[in-house]
C-alpha cells in the first residue's frame, strides 16, 4: 500500500484494521509493539485521500467493536487532517461522531465501488498533497500542463457522500424507512448549508490558522460568499420592495412585481441556491470554464421555484394514502370508476385550500430572478489568487471577482457568458455527465403518493408533475381541466400501480458487477477505467501533405471523442453502482409520470427497469413466486431470448437451452472465471441473472416449487403495426406482427426482406442494373429499420439514409454505386411494405391529412375578428398587411383524448424568441407561453407516430389495471410487460384482452368524432387549401 509498490487495491476495512492496530499498538498506546509495516495515521490518510477511500466508510467500519474505539479513531484522524491541512475531511469526520451503528449490518461483506477519477491539468497555481501530508504550490515543479493526481468527479463525489449518509441511516434507522425516505428527499440546499457551516465552524474550534487552507478549500469560499451573499440579499431584497411598493401606488401599471417572488424564500436560501446553481453548470452548453447567461439565470430562477414548492408540500405535511383503492366493483364498472374518483377528491381535500402556490411561473420571472440573484453574487464573491516568484520564493496573493460576465462566439454566434476565475476551476474535477443527481431522484423506500392530481403524487415531500412537459402552460392546463373533471381516474391509478411495484437488487448480479468493475477492464458493455484505444499514430508525411494531416487529424479527433464517450459512460455506471450498493438491502419503488403522449416513465433517472441491459440485470421483483411447470418453462424461453436465440418456436427455444445447460451452469458458478457463455448474449447481464436463477431452480429439491423473484418479459413484435393492423382490419399484416395463431413466431422483418428479394430477382432476370448488383444481398438487418419506422412516418429520404448505412456496414456494394443502388432498394422496400400494410398506409395518410387540416384552420371568432379589422383598414396597403395576418392566426394543435380519457396535445409550435433587459446583459429566451403559430411540418408529421403511442400506452395502462385486479405483479418497459415467470401465461392472456378491448371499442370511430366536435367552429382559409404533397 506504500508508494504503490502493490497493485491491489486497499478497502474500507484495510484501512480501519491498520488503524485499529495502531490505537491498541501504535507508540503512544498502553501496549505498543513494533512493526516495520505498521503505518502511522499521516501516511494511512494520505493513502486513503490518494485512492478517494471517505473517512467517514473507516471509521463506521466493524473493525471497530466499541464506540470509543471509533471515537478515538475519529479523534485522531481529525487531528491528522488538520496538520495536514484537509479541512473537508475534517468536517466529514465530525459529522461521523453523531451516527450510531446496530448489531448487524448487511453492507459489511460489501467492497466499495472504486469511484472514477478524471485527471486534472496544471494552468496556474495548484496544490497537492506532498509526501510529508503538507500542501504545496507546484507550478515551479511541474510546469504548465502538467497532470495532477486524479479526482473524483464533482456530481460523483457529491451522490456518494450522499449515499453514505443514507448507509448511515440505515444503521441508526433500521426500522423506518419512512423517515429514511425524507432523508432521502430531504432539500439539498438545506443540506448544503449545513455542511458549509459545519465545516467552518469545525475549523475555528480547532484553532485553525493556515491562510493557504482557507482560501484553497472551496467548501471555506463558498461560506464566506454565503455569509456576504445572504445579508446583501436581505437589504437589496428590502430596497427593492419599497421601491415596488412606491411604483405601485402612483402607477401599477409599471409594477415590476420581482419582490413578492423573492420574499417567498429567506435570504439565506436564495444565497446557497444561487451559488450552488452556479457551481453546477460549470463547463455547460459548450462553455468551457462557465456557462451560458441566459441558462444561468433561467436554472437560478427555476430552483428559485422549485425550492419553493418544495418547502410548501414540506409545510402542509400532506398525509400519505397507503391503502389499496381497488374498488370492489371492479375498475371498469361505473360504480367503481365512481369510487376511485370519490376516494382521489376526498385525499385531495388536503390541498385545495392552498393551491395558488402551485402554479408554475413564466420564463420572464425565473430569469428575472435569476439575473437579481447573480448579479448580487458577482459583486461579492471573491477568490485569493497567488503566484510564487520563481526567484525570491515570495508569495503574491491578490483579491480577484470569483465570477465575471464577458461575451464568446459559439458556433458562429455571440453569447453572454458567465466564467469563473480560473483558481476556482482549479478546484472543481467537474465531470462531463451534465445530469447532477439530486436526492429527490433516487429510487424509494416507501410507496410513492398516490397520484391526487396533476402536480400531486410521486415523491412524498417533493413536487413531482403527472406528465414531463417543456414548460407548457398549454399541455398543462388540458392536463389539469381533465383532472379537475375526474378524467383520469383510471391513468392515475394505473400510474400508482406501476410505482407501488416493490424492486430489490440482485445480489448475485452485483457481486459480479463491483468485481468487473473494481478490476477496471472493459466487460460487457462496461467501459474500461483506462481508455484502452491507441491513438492513431502520426503520418510521417502529415506536416507536408494537406490530404495526410487532414485525416490524421480527423483520427485523432474520432479518439477524443470516443475517450470523452469513455469517461462519460463510466460516470454513468457508476452511478447506477453506487446507488445499487446503498439500496442493496432495501426493497425499493420507482415512481411513474407519462410523457406527452401517455408513456409511463419511471422518475428516478439513474437505475430503474427502464435503463440498459447493466441497470435490468441489477434489478428483480422484492417479492418472489414459485415457478410451477410453466414458469420453469417460461424461465428457459426468458433465457433463449435474452441471449439472442428468439427466432424459433418456443418448444426449440426450450431445448435449446436444454443443449446449453453445462453453460448455464459455468455461467451462474464462475461468472468471470469460467467460459464466460453469457458474455456473448444480447443482453449479457439479464441473461447471466436468468442463468443464475434457473440454476438455482434446477438444483432446488423442488424446482416447480421454487420460489423465482425474476421478472420474465412479454415483448410485442413491431407494437406499432400491430396497433395499426388491428384499426384497418388487415388480415395479412396482423399475421405477420404475430395477431394471428401460427405454429412459430412470424417474423415480419425477414417477410419483408423475403419480398424484395422476389422484386429484385425479376429486375435481374431482365438484367437491371442494380437488381444484379443487389441481388441475394438482402438480409433481414438491411430492412429491419425501415420496417419499425414505417409506423413513425419514415419518408423516402429517411429510408435511403437508413438503408445505405447497413449496405456500408456489409462492404460487398461498389461505393461508386452504392448512392444510386440503395435509392434502387429504397423504393422496392416501402413498395413492399405498403403492399404488406396496406391498411396501415391509409390509415396514415387519413392521419396526416387530418393534422394538415387541424393545424391549418382558424377558430370562426378569430377570422370575423380579422375581418373586421380588414373592413376598417384605412387604405390598401394596411389591408394587405391585415390579410397576411390571417396566416399567423394558425394557432391550433392537434388535440385527441385517449381511450382511458388522457388528452394529447401535440406541443410543436413555432418558436419565438423573446428579449429580456436585465442588469447583467440582454437576454433572449423562447418563451413556450407566448403565443404562436403551430409548426405544420412537425403536427403533420409526428401525428401519426404519436397518436399509435398514445394507444399503445392506453393498452399498457389497461394491462397494468387487470392485473393488479387479478393480483399480478407488473412492470413496463413501453411495449414490454413484465411479471413473475409463475404468472407469465395469465399476464399473456391479460394482454390479448385488453387489446382486444381496446381495438373493440371504436377507436378511429371515436377520434373522428372528437375531431369534428373540438374543432367544429374552425374555419380553412382559401390560402390555406394545399393538398398534401404540395408547397405548403
């Protein structure tokens, strides 16, 4: 562990051991012994500051069998970081003291991840920990450009502090996890400034006096900025105030209105918010060393808001329903629908005293606030800059602006930026994942609220909204007049039966996934901890050959990018590490809202059922079933699936994997150093899970009874054609997207394919030029993708892009035809497919001249307005202007409601910017609540596609509903349903009867109908009629 002589690297409990040995045997205990590998304190830190090994992990580990020991730990560990002048680990240390722990702990056996480290470059002054613990100035040792030792990441290090705090919880709170859960969403900014005071506190207890320390610890500025930022805010916001107050009563018109919002939150609030706001955005937007103005000032405002919010679901203290609401006549009955809506009103009675604070406020307010809030910052947040005379040895220290507003062009254009002082970037390893995560978004310990009303559900003690929407006042307020109806009834609860599924992680599978990654290779899908692609070598003719050096640099640029790509994936896994690690003894809930089109969504962004392959296999059911016969079946044919094998019939899929079962079994017992089977699957981690647990089944003393906690999957084939051969009726297409009975599973990918071959192969028999150059070329991967996008509108130019890329990745096409060839394949593949699916194509077209119609139209009253404004102009020339207006008076969006009475309202408009004066710069901003004209291109086109989602959301909410009814477990992945492998065949049937439902109750029927009563009144001007296909 000295000098890095060993490659191995220590834990948690190597560090408490060799620390625990020196307080029973250390030089000053009652019974010393000497040793030549006994480490003293200094060195031990140092080591666990060099591998970013927390503190606070050493001392709460078991090694120490007594509190005093660990207080004694604490204590002399406090005394080390101080000399050597680590502050934060100081006030890390002190918040240790006040934690307990139980008798058993389940994260004990639990290495700890190896967090990611970013390496930072000398530019100025710097400081490092010497070998004496001291810290130095190195910038006349190293040089500029030189590399300092590797750092954890910013938003990294700042989940995992975080998480070991929950650990920590976990020990003193075994047993209530309710109020773990409001540690868990407890505000970050109150957090903040509990830490930045402790911390300062601590230091001035100790007596410490060490200039250098104080103004290099960023945790030290940020008080001190704190501390300023706080009491000028108190007085500008009480100058502001009386000054509003005073334009108010001689004219409101020229009312400002900025105070009341600034007065909701105390000073000291405001304060943290605008600094922490600021740190995070470092190096966004393509800013390097800062961030853009305007998304500064609209982030500050927004938290601004949002921390509002917050504090007042925190003040209502709003009671949590836990009960089950399935009413007893079923939820499809009148009589239940009934009871749902009248248990929802009566929970939400709590709130509807106090909903003024509820609403959202404009982007004018947020930036607004944000510009009042920065600005105050700027003007009194300093940093102490030094530099050292190479030849006197003096230190020059000087007093500079911690944060200054300049302008940058960015891809040709001017920007308002905001930078930081150079020594504060110095400080900060910001890492390139630019999604902070914040402890609001973590998954559960609880059920989620039950979903109220449109802003009311989710998490406990932190706003959450029903649909994620781009600030659209809107698609909010159609949101909010169908709840207030009691139209969502049956979307709300299907959203809380999605949230109140209990998760737990896969022990087994993450075991695997920590050594994997502790090792630092790079292994199914997990990215190396060292970026393992040479760079490309340097031509020896780049500095004298334009063509050379242009594509060496291009290689080199592909590398960085790639790196980046590296570090950026790593961050990502271990985040889902360290967030599987804390909850690894916890059942856990992921929180649901929809998108605009009525896709459910799981909250927490990090890991959930949602994610990739890594965040699947790390999760399974807190509840476990026995198998029974057909579980065990299903469990095998889960497993053929996953690896890849998903082609045949499900009696070969079974044997199949019978074939394989020394596989499966060297896969579940020696994962990594075994043959290492799965690692060739599809899905290399759900299919090493499924190994596992089918081993663990087999070898059980009754397999059928074993009890499996494994989700198995029911995935649609092509989801979209099959919604749209079942609305037109299409016999031959429902066929082939496996509506129909067969013997095996159809493949309507490879039928497609099979079909053009057919064309190909008559143009060749009559010698066609590209008919020979294609012929026998068309595999299934060449037209898969424009097959699935058929149903998203794909056009000509969107398949021929699609096409040409896979006719590339073959390389058996001359390049030199290769343009003209796949414009050749492109026509006969939607040829073929429109043959195939000629319901759907008509379905399509009626859609997409529907939203052409719809978006073109004009309310009645806005065109008698016009009118009336044209009949008064005063010449011709300003009736000319009146009748060009006419044209901007297209407002409206396409609008429908979904079977289970969510409306969809289609969010493209055109966007208009809007040029905000504040103190610091003009800001320009789009303003989605300013009126205007629709986009046609975008309602037109992405109608079709989003009306097809919205129905195959409609028939996951459905599903969702009859089981829980029938006392399924469920999750959804969009068009893949999730339940036990014991319950897999009564899910199936669930989900043919519900599309058979929802495909029975006159769905297009139903939308013409809702067309012609929602838009009845509107009107087409003549300039208006263009047929599809013609300039609009």
């Amino acid at each position: 562990m000295t000098r890095g002589e060993s490659y191995i690297h220590p834990t948690v409990s190597t560090y408490a051991l060799m620390l625990l040995a020196w307080l029973r045997h250390g030089p000053e205990s009652p019974q010393p012994l000497r040793s030549e590998h006994q480490q003293d304190p200094k060195a031990l830190l140092r080591s666990m500051v060099n591998h970013q090994v927390l503190a606070t992990m050493v001392v709460s580990d078991r090694a120490f069998e007594t509190s005093d020991e660990a207080s004694q730990a604490i204590q002399l560990l406090s005394k080390v970081a101080v000399e050597m002048g680590l502050s934060n680990v100081v006030s890390d240390l002190g918040m240790a003291e006040s934690l307990g722990r139980e008798e058993d702990d389940l994260m004990d056996d639990v290495p700890e991840a190896i967090p990611v480290k970013r390496r930072k470059k000398i530019d100025d002054v710097h400081a490092m920990l010497a070998e004496d613990g001291t810290v130095m100035d190195v910038r006349g040792g190293e040089g500029l450009g030189a590399e300092l030792p590797s750092d954890v990441p910013f938003n990294l290090d700042t989940l995992r502090k975080h998480l070991a705090k929950v650990i920590f919880a976990r020990r003193v709170l075994p047993e209530d996890v309710a109020a773990r859960q409001k540690l868990l969403e407890e505000s970050v900014y109150d957090v903040a400034v509990e830490r930045l005071k402790y911390t300062t506190d601590r230091l001035e207890e100790l007596g410490l006096s060490n200039p250098a320390l104080k103004t290099n610890d960023l945790r030290q500025m940020m008080w001190d900025w704190h501390s300023k930022l706080k009491e000028r805010l108190a007085v500008e916001i009480a100058t502001l105030n009386q000054q509003e107050e005073r334009v108010k009563r001689t004219d409101a018109r020229k009312m400002v209105g900025l105070s009341p919002f600034l007065l909701l939150l105390k000073p000291e609030k405001l304060s943290l918010i605008t600094i922490l706001e600021l740190m995070h955005l470092q190096d966004s937007g393509g800013v390097i060393g800062g961030m853009k103005t305007a998304r500064a000032l609209l982030a500050v405002g927004k938290a601004v808001e949002m921390e509002y919010k917050a504090e007042m679901c925190k003040k209502h203290n709003l009671s949590v329903p836990t009960s089950g609401r399935m009413p007893s006549n079923g939820y499809f009955s009148s009589h239940g629908y009934r009871d749902l809506h009248t248990q929802r009103m009566a929970a939400q009675m709590y709130v509807e005293e106090n909903e003024d604070w509820s609403s959202d406020w404009t982007q004018v307010v947020r930036v607004k606030i944000g510009s009042f809030l920065v600005d105050c910052l700027m003007d009194v947040a300093t940093v102490v800059r030094t530099k050292k005379d190479q030849t006197t040895g003096e230190v020059f220290r000087e007093e500079q602006p911690a944060f200054f507003h300049s302008y940058e062009y960015l891809r040709g254009n001017k920007l308002g930026v905001i930078k930081l002082n150079p020594s504060m970037t110095e400080r900060m390893a910001k890492d390139s994942v630019r999604e902070a995560l914040h402890p609001r978004h973590l998954p559960m310990l609880v059920k989620p609220k039950l979903w109220l009303a449109a802003d009311d559900g989710g998490y406990i003690y932190n706003k959450s909204s029903a649909m994620r929407f781009k600030e659209s006042q809107e698609q909010a307020s159609y949101l909010r007049r169908a709840s207030s109806l009691g139209n969502l009834e049956l979307v709300y609860t299907s959203l809380d039966i999605l949230g109140s599924t209990p998760w737990k992680i896969n022990r087994q599978i993450f075991d695997v996934v920590l050594e994997v990654w502790n090792s630092g290779q790079r292994w199914c899908k997990i990215p190396p901890a060292e970026f393992d692609v040479p760079e490309p070598e340097k031509p020896a003719n780049a500095d004298t050959d334009p063509k050379a050096r242009v594509a060496y640099l291009t290689r080199q640029k592909a590398c960085s990018i790639e790196k980046a790509n590296n570090h950026s994936k790593r961050c990502g896994v271990n985040y889902k590490i360290e967030i599987a690690r804390t909850f690894l003894s916890d059942d856990i809930y992921f929180p649901h809202n929809v998108d605009f089109r009525g896709r459910a969504y799981p909250l927490p962004p990090h890991l959930s059922h949602i994610g990739d392959d890594l965040s699947r296999g790390l999760l399974m059911f807190a509840e476990a079933k026995p198998l029974g016969e057909r579980g065990l079946r299903w469990l095998k044919i889960h497993l053929a699936g996953l690896y890849g094998f998903d082609k045949a019939n499900f009696d070969e899929r079974v044997e199949w994997v019978h074939q394989r079962l020394d596989e499966v079994y060297d896969s579940a017992e020696n994962p990594i150093n075994g043959r290492r089977w799965w690692t060739h699957a599809d899905d290399p981690w759900q299919c090493l899970a499924t190994c596992m647990e089918l081993k663990n089944a087999l070898e059980s003393p009754d397999p059928l009874a074993y009890e499996c906690a494994l989700p198995v999957h029911q995935d649609g084939t092509c989801n979209g054609l099959q919604h749209y051969a079942a609305l037109g009726g299409d016999a031959s297409g429902a066929k082939q997207v496996n509506l129909d009975v067969t013997d095996e599973p159809s493949d309507v990918y490879t039928y497609v394919a099979n079909m053009v071959e057919e064309q190909i192969e008559a143009d060749f028999r009559e010698g066609h030029k590209y008919a020979v150059m294609l012929k026998g070329k068309i595999a299934r991967k060449v037209v898969k993708q424009t097959v699935m996008t058929t149903v998203y509108g794909v056009t000509f130019v969107g398949a021929r892009d699609q096409i040409e890329k896979q006719l590339k990745e073959r390389g058996d096409v001359d390049p030199a035809e290769c343009w003209l060839a796949v414009s050749y394949l492109a026509k006969k593949v939607l040829s073929c497919i429109g043959d195939l699916f000629s319901g759907a194509k008509e379905i399509q077209q009626w859609l997409n001249i529907s939203a052409r119609l719809i978006a073109k139209s004009i309310p009645q009253e806005r065109i008698e307005e016009s009118l009336l404004r044209y009949n008064k102009a005063p010449s011709t020339r300003t009736r000319a202007k009146e009748i060009a207006k006419i044209k901007k008076e297209t407002m409206t969006a396409v609008v429908w409601t979904t079977p289970l009475g969510l409306p969809i309202m289609q969010p493209y408009r055109a966007t208009k910017r809007r040029q905000i004066i504040t103190s610091m710069q003009s800001v320009y901003i789009s303003d989605l609540n300013v009126p205007t004209p629709v986009n046609l291109t975008k309602q037109v086109s992405a109608f079709p596609p989003n009306f097809i989602h919205s129905l195959d959301a409609t028939h996951m909410m459905l599903t969702a509903l009859e089981c829980r009814s029938q006392g399924l477990t469920f999750a959804s992945v969009h068009d893949s349903y999730w339940s036990h492998a014991g319950t897999v065949d009564q899910m199936a049937t669930v989900i043919r009867d519900t599309f058979i439902a929802l495909h029975s109750s006159n769905v297009m029927e139903k939308l013409y109908e809702e067309f012609l009563e929602r838009y009845k009144d509107h009107l087409l001007p003549f300039s208006s009629l263009v047929m599809p296909g013609t300039p609009s």
